[in-house]
C-alpha cells in the first residue's frame, strides 16, 4: 500500500508543467474519490458489469 504522500508525487508526476493549481486540485479531488470508491466497493460490495447489463436490460432493450 502507498502512502498519501506517494500518491500525491506519482499523480503530479503524471501532469503537464504547465498545470495550475485548479488543475492540481481538481486532480486531487478525483483521486480521492476513486480511492473512495474503491474502498466502498470492497466493504459493502459492487455490482459485476455483467451483473449491471442483466439488471438494467429490461429498460435498454425494446
């Protein structure tokens, strides 16, 4: 596991020098979410891409 500090350096180190501080930011923002998310999914469980198309097919076809 990474630690913040990590993941902050691999993330700007994936921007354009001429980012600005709302880029940063913003980027910041997503990655948190991601990692969110993800421990969302792993404690209370996710919904399989397969298992989403058979639930959601009776409204996207016909």
């Amino acid at each position: 596991m990474s630690t913040p500090k990590a993941e902050v350096s691999s993330m700007l180190g994936g921007l354009p020098d001429s980012s600005s501080l709302e880029d940063i930011q913003y980027h910041l923002y997503v990655l948190e979410k991601v990692k969110r998310g993800l421990q969302r999914a792993e404690t209370e469980g996710a919904v399989s891409h397969e298992d989403a198309k058979v639930r959601l097919g009776k409204w996207l076809s016909g």
